[in-house]
C-alpha cells in the first residue's frame, strides 16, 4: 500500500495548479455574475 501511495505522490499530478486556480477563479466570477442578474432581475 505504501509503494502504491509513494507512486502516486511522486506521478505528476492529472492537471496543473496554474489551470486549478483559473478554473476556481472563472468558476466563481461566472457564480456571481449569476447571482447578481438574478437578484436584480
């Protein structure tokens, strides 16, 4: 169990931080953007 933590610790991880925190940051301006065209329709 161990050996198989160990390699997939050290495999590269499936996506980038870089693409991580963009995807979060247009996640969240498109949540609020919803949200404010809801509140003010």
């Amino acid at each position: 169990m161990n050996e198989l933590t160990d390699g997939v610790l050290a495999a590269e991880p499936a996506l980038p931080m870089d693409v991580v925190g963009w995807g979060t940051l247009v996640l969240a301006l498109i949540v609020t953007i919803v949200w404010l065209v809801y509140l003010y329709r």
